[in-house]
C-alpha cells in the first residue's frame, strides 16, 4: 500500500524564520545547507526543504515525532530531480516500516508545496 503525505506553506512565513540563526540549526541538514547555499538560499526552496520533512512525517504516519527536522533532508541529484536524505531517527522509522520515499515539489512566489510517498521496500 502507498500512504501520501502534502505540506503547502506560504514561502513569506519560512523568509522570516530564516532571519532566525537557532531556526535554521534546527530544520536544515548540513547537505540541505549546503545545496541552499550554492543556490543563494532562495526562500522557496527552504520552504520546499520545510514543507519535505513535514510531507515525510505524513506518508510516515508519524507526523513530525519520533525524529529530528534536520534528519529528513531534501536534496536534488546534478540532474535536479528532489529525493530525500534520512538519518538518525527519521532512516530508523523509515528501516522499522520497510518504507522507501519518493517526492515531489513545486512552488509559485506565494507557495511551495511537496507530495511524500511511501512504499513498502521491495
């Protein structure tokens, strides 16, 4: 069975949380640092990275317990194409479910959105 999960934020909400230093350290990943940092960290794609690890906790079954914002990370391949990155308490759960993920994003001047599905391995 696929379970789905979808966040929609407005980006003018993670744009001023970004002025926030202790914000950032809790969300971001270090690889989701870094690939926002050679992009000029454009308040989309943070909202985007937000919007993954909310989207994540959904087709989980979780919601955002059982482990850390920073865990789920978005990233993109050379090619662009988003995936997600999991570790420490978010891969555990993931391990424990039997789950892979595949993702989705899109985002307007207003909006980002992202779509989170799980699968069972296999």
């Amino acid at each position: 069975m696929i379970a789905l999960g979808i966040d929609l934020l407005e980006i003018d909400r993670i744009r001023r949380s970004l002025e926030n230093p202790r914000f950032v350290r809790r969300v971001f990943g270090a690889q989701e640092l870094e690939q926002l940092a050679a992009r000029g960290f454009p308040a989309q794609s943070a909202a985007a990275c937000f919007c993954a690890k909310e989207a994540f906790g959904k087709a989980l079954g979780t919601g955002v317990s059982g482990f850390r914002l920073a865990e789920a990370q978005l990233l993109r391949e050379p090619s662009g194409r988003p995936y997600l990155s999991l570790s420490g308490g978010a891969l555990r759960l993931a391990e424990e479910r039997g789950l892979s993920f595949s993702v989705s994003v899109t985002h307007t001047k207003q909006y980002a959105a992202v779509v989170v599905a799980a699968e069972p391995k296999g």
